[in-house]
C-alpha cells in the first residue's frame, strides 16, 4: 500500500516518504489560533480587532476563548474498543521501522480522539465519518477473515487498506470507506509529525539558537558584486 497514485510513472512513491512530505509541510505552518471557531457570536457582541484589544475587557467568552486559562476539557467520545480499531489502522498508516516508532506509540489515536470530540461543528462531522468508518473496518474484516480489524495481522489489515487508500481507484463500494480513509491519514499525519519523535523522523529542527551567523563565501559575495 502507498501513499502515491498507484497508476504513476514512477509506480508510486513509498506510504511514509508521502507523509514525511506532509508533515514536512505542516511544521511549515504558522500555528492557528484554535482549531475552529467555537460557535457564533451572541447578538450585540461585536467580533472587530477593537473589541478584541480592549485591556482588561471579558475574557473566556464564546467569542474569545481563555486558551492560556481554559475552564473545562470536552469528553472523549470514541470507546475503548473504537480506540483500539482506530490504532490498528493508524499503525497499518505510520508503522514502526528501525528509525521511528509507530504512531499508536507517540499518542495519535488519542489525539485523534481528543480532535473529533470537540463540540464544533466540523469535528462533529468528522467524529461521524470515524465512528462509521471503523465500524465498517471491523464488518469488512469480519467478512473476509472472521475476526475484528484489530485481531488481524498486519498483512489482512493492508488487504483491506489497499482497496480504500487511494480515492480515485476506489471502486463505487468502497468510496465511503475511502474517504474515512483519508481523513484517518491526515489525521495521523497531523499527530505523528508533530510530535517530539515525528520530527526527528524528518529531520526538523525548527528554530535553533546559532552563538553567530555564518560568513557569505567569497564565491556568493562575487556573484553579488560584493
């Protein structure tokens, strides 16, 4: 199974250079402010940089969450057994290799977890598409090998991956499957790369103080005209 177009000149390129790339890119990202907006702003209260900056004015309102100060945690909605499922698939996705570990190992699905219960709307949609999504996994499997998703071996479990983790190539019945498929590989993605281990698989090293700047070599300074 891999992360490219199976169909490509070049066969495709391997699951984890694929999403090396995309974690790559996403420690190129500014960090956001929140995940989603939490929810419309109560009538009269005007959302506009004035209000916003006021010194001393409310704050931890729906409008201007207390992100350094939060009140309370939402509850995780995935089960136990749902978790299970859910890591099954995330290391079929980022398995372990002799330079990094899997991605149930560093956390991600709990933090996947933690991601789609959130009480917004977007993630409201996702926690649907995942729950169904996982339960079709343990019916598929059932069907082809008599046991649950996460009581297959890594071989059954990249059969039944191989035919939902690329979209365009899904047949019509497994489209649904495909789409919860790659939501799970974003998400993984996500919460593996940004991890302290994620990075060290990229080789990122983000922003690291240096005691001077390194000299422009004579070569550079002559093509400036220096």
């Amino acid at each position: 199974m891999t992360g490219g177009d199976p169909g490509s000149p070049d066969g495709g390129i391997e699951r984890r250079e694929a999403l090396k790339a995309m974690g790559a890119a996403l420690t190129s990202l500014p960090i956001l402010d929140g995940l989603q907006a939490p929810g419309p702003v109560a009538q009269g209260t005007p959302m506009t940089s004035q209000t916003q900056g006021v010194k001393g004015g409310p704050r931890g309102g729906q409008w201007d969450p207390d992100l350094l100060h939060p009140r309370k945690d939402w509850p995780r909605k995935l089960s136990a057994n749902e978790l299970a499922t859910l890591g099954a698939l995330c290391d079929t996705i980022i398995p372990a290799d002799a330079k990094s570990p899997s991605a149930s190992a560093v956390g991600v699905p709990a933090w996947i977890n933690e991601y789609v219960s959130a009480p917004y709307d977007g993630q409201q949609r996702d926690l649907v598409r995942v729950r169904g999504g996982l339960a079709w996994l343990n019916l598929e499997s059932m069907k082809r090998f008599g046991k649950a998703f996460r009581a297959t071996s890594s071989g059954e479990r990249t059969k039944i991956c191989d035919d939902i983790c690329y979209l365009p190539n899904a047949t019509p019945e497994f489209q649904a499957a495909a789409r919860f498929f790659d939501l799970i590989r974003d998400l993984s993605a996500v919460g593996f790369y940004t991890t302290r281990e994620g990075m060290q698989d990229l080789g990122y090293i983000g922003n690291v103080a240096m005691p001077k700047f390194p000299e422009v070599s004579p070569e550079i300074r002559a093509k400036l005209g220096l």
